[in-house]
C-alpha cells in the first residue's frame, strides 16, 4: 500500500503479485508508507482504505487508485515457494511459525492452508488478538494472522467495496507488468522505474499441480478467473 497526497494516487497491494517492487518504485513520491497492521497494512483492501480516507476526512474519488493481479494458479504457487525459500530464517528469528506446519508438498500446502481458510481459524485467531491487542510484540503476531487469514482471498475482493463495486480506477496484470505500469506512472505524473524485489527463480507452475489443487484454486478463484479471463495451463 502507498498514498500521496500530493500526486494523488494510491496503490492497493495483492500479495504476490510484484506488489513490494511497485511499492519501492513509488516510495520516493509516497506520503503513506504501509505497515504490518491495519488501517495502513502492507495489503490493505481498498475498502479498508477507503474507510480509512473517511475518518481522514480525505476524498477517495478524488484518487487515482490502481493494484496488480496474477494468474490464481500461479500466484498461490508463489505464495508456497516465497514461504518455503524463508523458512529458516522465519523459524530462527520465531517470525510467522504458523506458516511452517510440517509439508512435504505443494498440493499437501494447499489443502491445509484452505481447509483452514475454509474453517476460518486464521481469521477468528486474528479478531481475537486485535481485540485484545495491547503490548508492541502483538504487531508481529497480528501481521503473520492478516497475512495468513489473506493467502485464498481472492484478488477481486482487494478491488472491490462491500457491495461488490468495483472501486479501483485501473488494474493491470502481473503479465504485462512493463507494458501496463508505465502508463499508470504516466498518468499519475511520475517517471517510470521498476526494479525486482522478492523475485523468485522463475519455474512452470504447471508442474506443481495436481488435478485437487487445480480445482482448488479454480473453485476458491472464480471471480478473478472471470474477471480477468485468467486459465490453468497458461505459461507465464
């Protein structure tokens, strides 16, 4: 998530979607910066942000607002590799340990990770330390939960308001990342400049999947494989 005021635009960040490259290239011109907990988290829905904009007394219609999507598929393939290329260093530093249950697969992930989502345990566990949020070492718990809580929410509801509106004035996809974003800099008065943080090695996503997973994310994602003409089979 970054807001300027001064050049008036604001960029909703979906995980995993180049989201902390968009966010750096912005920094220089950003008079809000993200954090790891609400109102101003990393990844932010637009209606959170929206919210925000009212009990600031800002106009949201008067922002240029914009966020990045990614083939499902994909992006939950990069969700898997991001957390299993840092797992030691989150396990050493005591960071995020409910990401790192005992996997030994890809599609194994999946399911545990969506049959907690689908049993909401991440997101009662959330509301339960938010309410009773207190001492400073809660923000690092509330951060890993938000994250957690946000891995199969779809990337339509990052763009949309609660009554199904969309409320974002652009969004692009991840695939035509360097044809797409220039022109979003352009419009918003701003040079052009993106560099790569987070990159993983570039690997076919294809071959991670099996026909349970597969449907997984088809099921989970249907609104952004609508939305956004996405498919399973596609090479990136």
């Amino acid at each position: 998530m970054r807001i300027s005021h001064q050049h008036k635009f604001v960029f909703v960040a979906i995980p995993r979607t180049a989201s902390t490259s968009v966010r750096s290239a912005l920094d220089p011109w950003s008079d809000v910066r993200s954090e790891s907990v609400l109102p101003f988290y990393h990844h932010a829905l637009a209606s959170e942000l929206q919210k925000t904009f009212a009990d600031n007394g800002w106009l949201w219609a008067s922002y240029f607002s914009f966020a990045v999507v990614r083939n499902p598929w994909e992006r939950m393939l990069s969700h898997y590799r991001y957390f299993k290329s840092r797992q030691r260093i989150f396990q050493k530093g005591r960071k995020w340990k409910m990401c790192f249950d005992p996997i030994d697969s890809f599609s194994n992930w999946c399911h545990s990770t969506y049959e907690n989502h689908q049993n909401k345990v991440y997101t009662e566990k959330l509301r339960d330390v938010e309410t009773n949020f207190g001492p400073k070492s809660d923000t690092q718990k509330i951060e890993e939960l938000l994250h957690l809580s946000r891995i199969w929410m779809d990337q339509t509801s990052w763009i949309i308001d609660h009554h199904g509106n969309r409320i974002v004035s652009k969004v692009c996809r991840l695939e035509s990342i360097h044809s797409d974003l220039p022109d979003i800099f352009t419009k918003i008065g701003l040079p052009f400049s993106l560099g790569m943080h987070n990159r993983l090695k570039p690997v076919d996503y294809r071959s991670f999947y099996d026909s349970h997973s597969i449907k997984q994310v088809a099921s989970n994602f249907v609104r952004d494989i609508d939305s956004f003409q996405y498919q399973f089979g596609c090479p990136s």
